[in-house]
C-alpha cells in the first residue's frame, strides 16, 4: 500500500479532465431546472453573503451572536461551506460581473464536481493503469443522475468530491507526510460540506492502524511506540465516557461542554499528545509515522475546521453542533415508490440500494462495476484460504482501500431505519471508487482482447483495442444523457426498460421539482395576465427564482392550492396523486392542456381552468 505521486503527464490530464467537466457543466446548466432544496440554499447563501458585506462594513457589529444569527440561522441544518461560496460566488458573478443569477450560484458546485473526473484518473491511474484511470473519469458523469446533481448548487456531488479527495489524501500521505496533514484539512472541509463525511475515520482508521501495524513488524521501538499512540486515544474515548457517566448523561455532559471544561482539556491533550508523540516516533520509524499522521489530523483539525468555517457555532458551539448532530440522527421520512410500494416509514428493503443503482446506472457502465467489484471481492475470497491463494493475485491494501470505499455510503443507506429518498444521491460517495473498478475491468479487457489480436497483427497498437471498447461502453450512457437531459430524476438504465419500463415496474418516475420547466413556456405562452399559477411540489423559493431567472413570467402569482388557481402543473407522485384529483374537482375536468412525456411517460400534466 503505497502511495504513488501522479506524473507530470497525469497531472496535465487530471487538469484538462477538471476543466473538460466545469465547461461542460457550466455550459448545459441553463436548461436545468431548481429543485426544491437548491432554492432553499440559493436564499441561504444570499443572507449568508450578507454577513460578509457586514464584516467588511462594521467588523465588531459582525461578530456578535445577534448579527451572526440573523445572517446564519436559516437553513442551519447543514453545514455552510458549500452555501457560503454558492454566497460568495453570486456576489462576485451576479452582482459584480452581471452573469445570470442562477449560473452564478451554481459556479462553485461545477468545480467541486469536476474534482471527481480529475482525481478518479490520478487514483486510478496509480492503482490500475492510465486505461482504468481514464475509463472511470471519463465514466463518471456520463451517469445521467449524477450528472444532473453535478449541475445543482446542493451538497450531494460535493461532498462525494471531497470524500474522495480524503481518501486520495490518506493514500498519499503514506508516501510523504504533508498529504497526512492535507487528509485532516480535506476531512474538515468535507465535514464542512455534508455530515456524510462523519463516517470517513471509521473507514479510514483501520487501514492507517493496519498500515502502522505491518510497518512496525521486526522493530520493537517503533512498536511501542505505535502502542502508546493507539493508547492516547483509546484514553481520550474512555476519559469522556466516564466524564459522561460522571455527570449524569447526555444533556448534562452537553451543558458542561465549556471553554475551560475537562471537556477541552481532553480535546488540548489528544492534540499536544499526538504531535509530540508522532515526533518521537518519527526518527524510529517514517512509515509507521506516515501511516498514523492522517489519523492524528483528521481528529484534531476536522473538528476545528468544523468549527472555524461555520459562525453559526461560534458563541454556542456545543448546544448548535448537537441540535445538528440530532437534526440528522432523526430526519424525518418521505414517502417513496419503489416497486410498486409507496414506502412510508421503515423498515425498508435491503436490497433498495443495489436494485436502484442497477435501474439507474447504464447498463454499459454498471456491467463493469459489477465485474470489478466482484473480481476484487473473490480475489479477495480465494486469497483467505491456503489451498486457493496460488490461484489469484491477493488483493492489495490499496485495493482493499478502493473496495471498501466503494461500499460504504451504499452500506449505510442500506441499512432498513435510515431514510430512503432521493433517489441514488445519498450514496454518490461510493459512485467514483464503482468507477475505478469499472475502469480496472475495463482495462484488463482491453488488454486480453488485445493480445488476442496481437497474434495475427502483431503491429496492432493498444489503442486500436482501447478506443473501440471505450465508444462501445459509454457511447450508449452519453446518449442516455442526452435523450433524458435536463430531467435527471427521471432517469432509468435499459435493465429499468427506461423511463417507461421503470413506471411499468412501480418506481418514482422523478422527484424534486425541478421538471416543471418542461411546461414552463406553455405556461409563459398561455396563462392571462396576472394568473394565478399552482405548480406542484415548487416551493415559494424555486417560483422566485425561476422568475427572476427570466423562465417564468414575472406577472404570474404562486398560489398554494389548486381551487385558487388558474393553471395547475401537477409533478407526477403516487404518494401525491389527491393533488391531481383536486384539481379535478376544482376545474370540473380531467382533460389535460399540456404536460411533459418522456418516452410517453407522464411526469408534469398542466390543467388549465376552463372559461
């Protein structure tokens, strides 16, 4: 397990990738509609921007607790660091250059996806070839629903980029001790993107304490000396339960949690403890040392990013980060069509993730995900057992790594209490290390096809082989795409027979809100001067900006029922079909004037009240 530095070569490739992917964003995102939650952040990030223009204004006023409230509570169940660039970025695109509103909120969300072509090539390059590299960047957006969350300035593709810079980060780091310090400075901007990020120590610890472990192995100094360190922390886990026993539970625990506490006393001396005994062990023994640097960063510098990027937490850190903690502990549960069953509340399927993620993925992209998980899960396998172990090359450590990754956030969705919606948006961490392994059997393809042919035209150069599979695999997810572009919600593979087989077999035929700008202009083109417009499931937020984002008439008003309406767009749920039914009953018709079809699918069915 090594963490090899990328080329010249693969880094000028990883930088035409990143900016391959941010123009290709940028220039399709106009179509793209807001989704509920986009517009909530949009509004977010605006009053977040406002407390910037404060600062620079009346610093002192900015700091207290009441300027900071006013400015950062909205939408604190999230953390900001997304929000305040979305902020950040308006004020500098939209206010200052003039650049469309939405596009100017959206620029920060197009880097940070872009991030994942660039570092899927750079990993899977060093751990399978440049072919695999290339086939799981090139790959990724290609993905009709991931693309469509790429376009969005939400956290769901962020945070899969920074989940995957940590792990990138923690590889590297086992080859030169600055990337061990940049892992802990990406794992507090990744919890500073989305909670997700909160399950990365427990995935990446075990590897570091294995590494160290094996490391050690014929050096008894060193040995101890990663003794001891394991030994702080356990320490530091043991001494706050017992402080946590001692005062009588949670609450109380909480309400102690002070400056001067023993509960920051605890946190001082794991950090002081860390580094001075990483320096002693530095001279001992360098690779354990490497290994165990990430470890000691992300627990001391995660939390004080954490801290430092949110002002929200600032004058009650404590009390604010475990509302939010709880705010997610107990999220609430939507309903959801899956298979022909409107899931209200758990226990949900085992199988949700797995059978959604086939329905979705194209075919051409999710066969080789298959086969690369499953080469590197028997690998693995027959590598247990001394009578099969001489069949198979064992897996490496880096491997195991990528595997790992690459099932986790699909482990935790999976689980039957935690919320089911969304669509596959909640396990996009898992998508880009699917992709490597994609990349990594793609690969092995090539070059076994290739040596095939070798035989009878022994000038036949690798790309020869390389190109015409690459076309065969992800032409048919580019025109996926492009057929159900810019409705990604939609979105279903040829195992799903597309949109139609996907209503046919019971699933969400999309979510989110954002399709209604299919009918937008027969609504633009039709509704009287000053109608009075109910579009379904668009909250007040999205009607604003599709407004001022010159897709909706200004003059049209929002109402929220269909009785007071004179046109109604109805977004296509089960669990919401009474909403079609009382337009009915309002508009004394179940004739339709327009709607959107994909594939003769209904998705948004416009209702216009008759004169």
């Amino acid at each position: 397990m090594t963490g090899r530095a990328a080329t010249r070569d693969e880094k000028l490739v990883a930088w035409v990738l990143w900016a391959l992917a941010f123009a290709a964003l940028w220039s399709t995102e106009a179509a793209v509609g807001f989704t509920r939650d986009e517009s909530v952040y949009f509004a977010a990030a605006e009053g977040y921007a406002s407390w910037f223009r404060l600062l620079v204004r009346a610093p002192a006023q900015a700091f207290t607790d009441s300027a900071i409230v006013r400015a950062w509570d909205y939408n604190h169940e999230h953390p900001v660091l997304m929000k305040t660039l979305f902020g950040l970025s308006h004020m500098l695109f939209h206010d200052g250059l003039g650049l469309r509103d939405a596009v100017a909120f959206r620029i920060p969300a197009f880097a940070m996806a872009a991030l994942v072509p660039a570092l899927c090539f750079l990993f899977g390059s060093a751990l399978y070839g440049r072919t695999a590299g290339m086939f799981a960047a090139l790959s990724f957006l290609l993905v009709p629903r991931q693309y469509f969350n790429a376009e969005l300035a939400c956290f769901d593709m962020p945070v899969a980029a920074m989940w995957l810079l940590v792990v990138y980060c923690f590889w590297r780091a086992l080859e030169d001790t600055r990337w061990g310090i940049a892992c802990g400075v990406a794992f507090g901007l990744a919890l500073a993107t989305k909670h997700n990020a909160l399950f990365l120590p427990f995935v990446l610890t075990p590897f570091a304490l294995w590494r160290a472990w094996t490391a050690s192995e014929g050096a008894p100094e060193a040995r101890v000396r990663l003794g001891r360190f394991v030994a702080l922390f356990a320490a530091v886990a043991v001494l706050y339960g017992l402080l946590l026993v001692a005062l009588g539970g949670g609450e109380a625990f909480q309400k102690k949690f002070l400056l001067l506490s023993p509960h920051t006393l605890f946190f001082v001396g794991l950090a002081v403890g860390s580094v001075w005994l990483l320096r002693d062990l530095a001279p001992v023994s360098l690779p354990v040392t490497r290994a165990l640097v990430p470890v000691a960063a992300m627990a001391v510098l995660g939390p004080v990013l954490f801290y430092l990027h949110w002002p929200y937490l600032w004058h009650a850190p404590v009390d604010r980060t475990a509302w939010y903690l709880a705010f997610h502990a107990t999220h609430n549960h939507y309903a959801w069509f899956y298979l022909g069953t409107l899931m209200r509340g758990p226990p949900f399927p085992l199988t949700y993730v797995i059978v959604k993620t086939a329905l979705t993925v194209p075919t051409s992209l999710f066969a080789p995900m298959v086969t690369g998980f499953l080469a590197l899960a028997g690998r693995a396998l027959l590598s247990l057992s001394a009578r099969t172990r001489d069949w198979v090359r064992m897996p490496t450590a880096t491997e195991a790594l990528v595997g790992v990754n690459a099932v986790t956030s699909m482990l935790v969705i999976s689980h039957p209490q935690v919320p089911h919606f969304g669509g596959v948006k909640h396990w996009f961490p898992s998508m880009p290390f699917l992709g490597m392994l994609a990349g990594a059997a793609v690969a092995r393809g090539c070059f076994a096809l290739w040596e095939v042919l070798k035989t009878r035209r022994p000038s036949l150069p690798s790309f020869a082989v390389t190109v015409p599979v690459f076309a065969l695999l992800l032409l048919p997810a580019l025109l996926a795409l492009v057929h159900v572009f810019p409705y990604g919600t939609a979105a279903y593979s040829e195992l799903a027979g597309g949109q139609a087989g996907a209503a046919t077999l019971g699933m969400q035929r999309q979510f989110w809100s954002s399709h209604v700008t299919g009918v937008l202009p027969w609504i633009n083109a039709h509704a009287k001067p000053g109608a009075r417009v109910y579009l379904h499931e668009v909250n007040g937020f999205s009607f604003r900006d599709y407004q001022r984002n010159g897709m909706l008439r200004p003059d049209v008003r929002a109402v929220n029922s269909p009785f007071d309406a004179d046109i109604v767009a109805y977004q296509y749920h089960q669990e919401f079909r009474e909403h079609e039914f009382l337009t009915w009953q309002a508009f004394g018709t179940r004739t339709p004037v327009t709607g959107l079809y994909l594939d003769e699918t209904p998705q948004v069915i416009v209702y216009q009240r008759p004169e």
